[in-house]
C-alpha cells in the first residue's frame, strides 16, 4: 500500500516527466521555424556564393546543436521514466 508521500512524489514524477515532453516539443517547433524557414528564406535571397556558404555551415552548426539538446532532453525524460517505473506500485 502506498502512503500519501509515496503517492504525491509519483504524481510529481509523471508531471515533471509531462513538462520534460511538452517543453521539447516546443523546442521542435522553433527548430523547424530556423532551420527551414528562415534559413531558406536567407539562401534562397540572391546572395553571393560565400555568404550561401556561410548560411549552409550555420544551418550546420544549428543542426548539431539541436542534435545534442534533443540527447539531453531525451536523457531527462528517461531519467523521469526511470524514477515513475521505481515508485510505481508493484503488484
């Protein structure tokens, strides 16, 4: 049986894990709005050939840098997932 602290640290658990999920989604929208809007709208403007090129390294380096905050927000809602799995009532 779990007692009333058991219960409320579950509940938090599960919105703290909710909040982990809804903030990285929001997180993809603004992805997508740099990366394909607003970087194809800068490449697509008649630029010289090096400023093309400047636009695709930066276009690169948001990328990577997605790449790596999309890890570590998958690493905190395993890391939820985890906690809500241990505290979960076992039957």
């Amino acid at each position: 049986m779990a007692t009333i602290d058991e219960t409320a640290r579950f509940s938090s658990y599960v919105a703290a894990r909710n909040i982990e999920i809804t903030v990285r989604w929001q997180k993809v929208q603004i992805f997508f709005l740099i990366n394909s809007v607003l970087l194809g709208v800068a490449a697509g403007a008649i630029l010289s050939v090096e400023l093309k090129i400047a636009v695709s390294v930066f276009g690169l380096a948001v990328t990577v840098i997605w790449w790596l905050i999309q890890r570590e927000a998958q690493n905190a809602i395993d890391y939820w997932n985890t906690e809500i799995s241990r505290l979960e009532p076992k039957e």
